[in-house]
C-alpha cells in the first residue's frame, strides 16, 4: 500500500498502433523525450522517466512502472493521490489486455476500496480521447471484455492465458 493518500485510480492508453507490443521500457524512453524525470526510483530505477505505475501490454502482461508510493506523472493535477495504469494500443485492445486491466483494476479497488476508478479523458481540461472506451462504462457493467473493441481479430497476440490469482510482473513481484 502507498503512504500516500489514492483517491483516483485513472486508465490511460498508450497512443501507440493498436496490437504493436510496446514495453514499459518503451514508454520510459517516449517519457524521457517528453522532460519527464523520477527522483529517487526504488522501483525500477532503470525506467527514469516513465509516468505511469503499470503498463498492461497487448499480451496480458502487466509490467511495473513506477512504485505506487512514488507520484506518478500521467494525469496533471492528480499525479499526488492517483495510480496510472496504461493500456498499450489507442482503442483496440486484445482479450488479455481487458482479463488483466480487469484483475488489476480488482486487486488497487481492493487496496484502496475509497479511490474512484475514471479514463483520462474524463479528467477536467483533458481534450483526448484516452482511452479508446468509456472506463465509468465499463466499470458499472462488470468490467468484462469489451467485445467491439477490436479484440484479437485486429490485433496479432496470440492468444495466451491469464494466470489466475494475483498479477505477477515478470520482474518485480506481485502488484501492488
């Protein structure tokens, strides 16, 4: 849990192809040519500039960014008591992307039952369109798989099982 108050647990996405796999890593280096620094990384100290605190790739995988006790730099004026979490894609999102948002989304609501789950672009003075989906939408009917979301028909990652029980980064352990 953070030792910061999480009042807003906010979806982005990347605005990166839909279905291209891009890594946490990836983000990093588009957030470092953006001026974004991290000051004191205890998590990840190799990602020096990337805003969100977990990217959910298009094979499911859900990779660390920064640590939830670190503010993130994804959504201003809310980066003090929010998590970012960010699909990778625009609004094509694959079946493991919705299985693991989903799951993620589960275990922070869990964490911190008071913090409001909302898009990006539901934000006051965001003109994006980020994420591609209405998030209060897909919350308040259950936060299944958003099948006219492209899925796999449009997207190449294979279709690969979603482990159940907690989300494992492959390097960091499991969140949060």
């Amino acid at each position: 849990m953070a030792s910061r108050k999480i009042d807003k647990i906010i979806i982005h996405c990347s605005a990166s192809p839909n279905g291209r796999p891009t890594t946490a890593a990836d983000i990093d280096s588009w957030h470092k040519l953006r001026g974004f620094k991290r000051t004191s990384p205890t998590i990840n100290p190799k990602l020096a500039a990337i805003g969100y605190h977990f990217v959910v790739c298009v094979d499911g995988t859900v990779q660390t960014g920064r640590g939830i006790e670190e503010a993130g730099a994804h959504a201003n004026s809310f980066n003090a008591n929010s998590i970012g979490i960010c699909l990778v894609g625009t609004d094509c999102f694959s079946r493991q992307q919705w299985l693991a948002l989903s799951e993620s989304v589960h275990l922070l609501m869990k964490a911190y039952p008071s913090a409001q789950l909302i898009g990006h672009r539901d934000l006051p003075n965001v003109h994006k369109l980020c994420p591609g989906f209405d998030v209060s939408t897909w919350f308040h009917n259950g936060m299944g798989i958003l099948e006219a979301q492209c899925l796999a028909d449009k997207t190449d990652a294979p279709d690969v099982p979603v482990p159940a029980g907690p989300l494992v980064n492959n390097r960091h352990g499991v969140m949060p």
